[in-house]
C-alpha cells in the first residue's frame, strides 16, 4: 500500500538492475516503495515516505557508483 503522502521519484535504470535496486530498498523499511512502471525499459517509480527523502537522495547516489541510474521525472508532490 502506497502512502498518500509519499513524494514520487521516477528513475531509468538498466532492466537487469530492477530486481536489486528493490533488494537494496527493502533493506531500508519504511523508506521507500518501489514499483515497476515498464519492465522493458527500466523505468521504475520510487514513492518515498515523508522525511525520507535525503535518505533515499543518498542511497541512490552510493548505487550510482555501481549501476546506471537516471533521474527521468522528480514528482516533488503527493502521489494521489
């Protein structure tokens, strides 16, 4: 269940790296919610928790280092 306070964050990635980018964000309960928006393309929307939003700022940034990971549309608002 997506919060309806939660700000949506969409991002590129390689479709190989889906499945881990998700793995990553479980282990950081509460933080954020990932769903797939196109498989195919690697294109995945994040809706993050209030408050939580350095925080996935900085887990994004360190999993840049290992994998390509394009911000293609920041929501900045509620999700509705």
């Amino acid at each position: 269940m997506i919060p309806q306070c939660s700000i949506e964050k969409r991002y590129r990635i390689d479709r190989r790296e889906v499945w881990y980018l998700k793995f990553v964000l479980e282990g950081y309960p509460g933080v954020a919610i990932m769903r797939t928006l196109d498989p195919q393309q690697g294109l995945v929307v994040l809706h993050v928790a209030p408050g939580c939003e350095k925080e996935v700022d900085m887990i994004i940034d360190d999993l840049q280092k290992e994998m390509h990971i394009e911000l293609v549309e920041n929501g900045g608002g509620e999700a509705s």
